[in-house]
C-alpha cells in the first residue's frame, strides 16, 4: 500500500510537470508569434510610411541650443540677426539675445485675448510688435512702450471673443498689418507713423453670398518680397444643402489699398493652416489639416457625407496660380518656412503620436530628407536673416538649429 501510494504521488508529480512545461511551451509561442507579428506589421508600417512620405535621409539640420520658457507658441527673428522675439498663452513678450539665448527684456501685452503668430520685428529691427486684441509696439533696444494700437470694433475693458491670427510689419516698415480672429474677421493696415489705419478688408462670401457672415481666415498672413501684396488663406463653408463643400482659397491683397486682387481656389479639401513665400517671390507653399475626417449630415437628402483630408503640401507659382508640386505629409501642417536658398520646405507638424516635429522636405526632388522627433511639439518656425540657423517656438521653449544643407 505504501509503494502503491508514493507511485501515485510520483504519478501527480510527473502530471504536474508536464502540464507546468505545456503552459510554459504555449506562452513561449505566443510571445514567439507576438514578436514576429508585430515585427511584421512594424515592417508594414515602415514600408507604408516609406511608400507615403517618398522619405530620403539627409541631415539638413542639426540642433545647437535650446531654452526653456513656459507657454512659448510665437517666434519671430529680428532682420538685423541680433534678436528673437517670443510670445505664447501668458501674453509676455520676451526678447532674447540670438548668440548667447539670454533675455534681454520681457514686456506684458495690453488686455486680454487669443493670439497666433502674433509676434513681429520691424525691417529695421528697431522695433517689436505684438498683441492679442490690442496690439503693442516696443522698443527693442530698451523695452520701453511705444505704441498701442485699438482696432474700431475692439472695446478695451468689455470681454469680446476677440483674437490675432496674424501680424507682419510690411518690408518698408511704413504699415503694420494685422489679421483679426473672432466673431469679426478682417484684416486692418496701420500706418506705423501715426497708427492710424490705413485701409481695411473682409472677406467676402462666394459660395453663397446673401448669407450672413464672412469667411474664416485660416493662415497666418506674409507679403511678397516686393512688399506690394498681401497673401492669407480663407475658408468658407456651404449651408446644409452643400454639406461639407467647403471653398479654400488663397488671397492677394494690393498693400496699398487692401483691394483684392485675386486669388488662388480650391487649394484644399479642408481650409489650409499654414503658408510661407519663397525668398525669390516665386513660390507658395501651403498645408492644411491633413490626417482629419469629418462627417455630417443632408438635413434635405438624410444622407451622411464625409472627408477624408489626405491633402500634402502643395507649392503653387505666385505669378500664374497653378499648382507646381506636391510634398508628402501624414499629419497636420502648424507652420511652414522656406530655406533662403529655396532648396528646402521647413515644416512644424502635428503628430502626436509619435512627437514628430520637424520636416524637412528637398524641394527639387519632392521627398522628406530628414525628420527631427521632439516633445513638446513646435509650433511655429523663423528663420534668421543669414539663412544659417532655424528657430522654432515649442510649448515649453525655444530651440535653435543649424542648417547645414545636407553637405
């Protein structure tokens, strides 16, 4: 009984050993199948990336220097190459010296609103303005306050939705033009000798004019070289019956008088959010908010319509309005900026996914040379006078890039 016994124990032993080594051979499988299959799909993902992005390697850029600032969104560099302006959520305006990134003068804007690419240098360097309803003027030798300007549909004291999407002096200094965000859309020129306006402009509806409201205006506003138009990009949606129509357009405004002078349509799917000019003049680059899928309903038909933003980078010619080339993106384009030698498409980009910040896209070839991976994401780019360095403004700071060109 007792040999009977220690063998059915040696028996239980021997199962428990067997069933210990199955489990332990099935999860070495899975990890084993786990492994390959994600191997797969992370190739998969590689070879469709590579497909989509048509992706070179080359080091255009290489980072040098970064600062910390907290809630830096807007950066601007100053033409004589000495400084870099900075502005975000909190409405301070810092002024840093390029060389060394040390600051030199922080300044409070006036009142309170919104902003985007809200920061600028008069050509001559001498001057600074910024603003997020009202806008002020510095000085950047000293910091002292040098002018405010009050657009006429701003009440100072009385909370309005009220913002700027987008500023730039004009490159003979002689106007400062600002787009204006909220429930009034427009763009108003100030003469900067006595700030008074010198003419202003709203968009107009094309799609169905005697409908109420003006157009969006969706980018961030540059002149051309000559300093003779004005370029911004505008969308306007359809009622109900026209779904998710949506008519995109580049502008040109004489920058003079603010009259339109024409425009370029249809350049998205979906409204474009970022713009830049080639040096030269002859050139647009546009992005939009590529990655997005909308949906909505036909209250008439019941019939749900969609779009799906698969948009790239598009270059368009300034002087006849067609479309010359197209640069791959996968994600939402934030800001663009031409190398001074046209060669490169610096963009900010939104993927969060994988913190992937920077592009840069061979304009000649059409492919991505290099990707820089960050976090926090930039969101807005400038590039000093020289050509040399990029700088780019991240939520918690700013860095500064050389550009080597790929040599």
């Amino acid at each position: 009984m007792v040999h009977r016994k220690r063998s059915i124990i040696l028996d239980g032993t021997c199962k428990l050993r067997f069933i210990l080594c199955l489990l332990a051979g099935l999860i070495i499988s899975n990890i084993t199948v786990s492994i390959a299959l994600a191997e797969s799909w992370n190739i998969f993902d590689k070879g469709r990336s590579k497909m989509n992005t048509n992706q070179e390697e080359r080091e255009v850029i290489r980072l040098i220097k970064e600062k910390f600032q907290r809630e830096t969104g807007d950066i601007a560099w100053s033409t004589d190459g000495k400084w870099i302006a900075t502005t975000g959520v909190s409405r301070q305006v810092v002024i840093w010296d390029a060389a060394s990134l040390s600051i030199r003068h922080q300044m409070e804007q006036t009142g309170k609103g919104y902003g985007s690419d809200n920061i600028t240098f008069s050509p001559d360097s001498r001057y600074v303005a910024s603003g997020s309803g009202i806008i002020d003027v510095w000085g950047v030798a000293d910091g002292s306050h040098h002018m405010t300007l009050i657009a006429p549909h701003i009440t100072p004291g009385i909370p309005q939705n009220v913002g700027v999407r987008s500023l730039r002096f004009r490159p003979d200094g002689k106007m400062l033009v600002v787009i204006y965000d909220g429930e009034t859309q427009m763009v108003i020129a100030y003469r900067t000798a006595d700030g008074k306006i010198a003419w202003s402009y709203e968009p107009k509806r094309f799609l169905e004019p005697e409908r109420k409201g003006s157009p969006s205006i969706t980018t961030p506003l540059v002149f051309t070289p000559d300093g003779k138009k004005v370029i911004l990009g505008t969308q306007e949606r359809g009622s109900d019956d026209l779904n998710l129509k949506m008519l995109t357009r580049i502008l040109a405004l004489d920058a003079d008088t603010g009259t339109h002078l024409g425009s370029i349509d249809d350049v998205h799917v979906e409204g474009p959010t970022a713009l830049t000019v080639s040096i030269d003049g002859k050139w647009l680059a546009t992005g939009t908010d590529t990655g997005s899928k909308r949906q909505t309903r036909n209250r008439k038909t019941r019939r749900f319509v969609s779009i799906d933003n698969k948009d790239p980078v598009r270059i368009w010619s300034l002087e006849t309005g067609k479309l010359a080339k197209e640069l791959p993106v996968l994600c939402r384009v934030r800001h663009l900026a031409f190398s001074r030698d046209g060669k490169y498409l610096f963009g900010a980009i939104d993927e969060a996914k994988n913190h992937l910040a920077l592009v840069v896209w061979d304009v000649e070839s059409g492919k991505i040379v290099q990707k820089v991976v960050s976090k926090p994401l930039p969101v807005a780019l400038a590039i000093s006078p020289d050509g040399r360095r990029l700088a780019t403004a991240r939520e918690a700071g700013i860095s500064i890039y050389e550009i080597t060109g790929g040599d």
